[in-house]
C-alpha cells in the first residue's frame, strides 16, 4: 500500500512538473525549489543523460561503421588475396577508392603517408577482425625494409558475401571495376590514382583554383618519395585517364 502510494505522489509530481513546464519556465523552477529539487543539478542529470545517449548512439555507429569497412575489405582481399602484386600498400588505396565510390565519406580518416591517402587505425585493425570471424588467416612476414602479408581463406569466409550484397549492392559495379583495373598492374599505379584523387579532393574542398600545374605540384608536394617514383609526364597522364574513366571527386 505504502509503495503504490509513493508512486502515486511521484507520478502527480511529473504530471504537476510537466503542466507548470508547458505553461511558465518561472513558475516552472519555483514549483522545483518549492518541492526541494536542486534546479541545477536536476538539469546537469539530464544532460548528462542526453551526453551519454548520444555517446552510446555514436559508438554503435561507429561499431556499425567500421563492420562495413571490414566488409568491404573482405571482398577486396578475396578477389586479390593470390595476386603476386597485392599487399598492404595496394589494399589500402583501394579501400580509399572504394569507399569514395560508394560515398562513405571517410576522408578524414585518412592521413598522407608516402604511399599515398593512410588509415593507420583500420589497417591495424582489420587483420585482427578478419581473424577473429575467421574471414582470412593472415600472415605476416618481416623483411628488413617491411613486411609482407599473406591473406589465407579461412573457414567462414564466404559468410562475408551475405553483407556485402547488403551494404554495397548499389555499389558493387564501381567497386569491382576498381578491383579489376588495378588488380594486377604494379602497386604504383593506385597510388598515383589515389594520391591524385585525394589532391582533387582537396582542391574541392578548400575551394581553390584548379590547374594540371598546382595539382603536379600537391603530388610532389605530398612525399619525397613521390618525385623518385613519378615524372611530370605520369600525373598528366594519369589524371587524364581518371578524367576519361570518370573516377574524380565531385563537389
């Protein structure tokens, strides 16, 4: 008796609250300070319940986001895991590429490395995801300048296949077309194509003039090591290409 008598007054108090809200803010906090409410840390509650609402809605997109990422990285491996050509360097470029094909808007998480547009954090990641839903089995080995990877099939690799069809069906056309062009070809030639993309991308973005001149020049700009792999002759002619192929940044 005593308990449902609580929660009658409790509940006149929201519904007494919630009127004297509705109609007048002052009345509002002197109906709180009447009934012994500390206004200030009654609103610090509420927004730190907001706060950590939001934080937790942000952490399952983030979770959410990256299983995409992964997902896509699987489709890219298993069609290139028995190239002599695919490691590291070039499965990064093209989960850059990928993903700006499918608009995922993920370029701030990419940072200029030599090798053109690097998500450390991802790619320190997803080998140990990979293993984990036993995708792939991965094996590293260590050179003297770097190391190599090898991606084995594992026994639930094509439990994979079920997301990709989901998240990237739309898609699927302008990603495999981009895991077919640069597949084979040398690594060098997807990191000229992205370094040059992310460069587009930033002319877009910062609103500033174009010329074939600048964009040479943000591609040198971008790494010592780009001057030694790429001549002048090489950036024109493969922003020429990505022009004709449609595999630009647009605004």
């Amino acid at each position: 008796m005593h308990k449902d008598r609580k929660l009658n007054n409790i509940n006149q108090f929201e519904k007494d609250f919630a009127e004297s809200v509705s109609f007048n803010e002052d009345i509002a906090r002197d109906y709180l300070e009447e009934n012994g409410v500390d206004i200030d840390k009654f609103i610090k509650k509420g927004l730190n319940q907001i706060q950590a609402s939001f934080k937790k809605k942000e952490m399952q997109l983030s979770k959410a986001l990256f299983f995409k990422r992964v997902v896509l990285g699987a489709e890219i491996v298993y069609k290139l895991h028995n190239e002599r050509t695919f490691g590291h360097v070039k499965f990064m470029k093209l989960m850059y590429l990928c993903e700006q094909v499918s608009n995922m808007e993920l370029a701030v998480r990419y940072v200029k490395q030599a090798a053109g547009p690097f998500d450390a954090r991802f790619m320190h990641s997803i080998d140990k995801e990979f293993i984990r839903l036993k995708w792939f089995d991965v094996k590293v080995n260590s050179g003297r300048k770097f190391n190599t990877y090898k991606y084995i099939p594992d026994e639930k690799i094509m439990s994979y296949k079920t997301y990709y069809n989901k998240y990237y069906c739309n898609d699927n056309k302008g990603i495999e077309w981009l895991i077919k062009t640069f597949g084979k070809p040398p690594t060098k030639k997807v990191e000229l194509v992205a370094t040059i993309y992310s460069c587009l991308d930033e002319f877009i973005k910062k609103n500033e003039e174009f010329s074939t001149e600048i964009l040479i020049e943000k591609v040198f700009d971008w790494s010592v090591e780009k001057k030694k792999k790429f001549t002048r002759a090489n950036i024109v002619s493969a922003h020429n290409w990505m022009i004709e192929n449609r595999l630009i940044p647009v605004s």
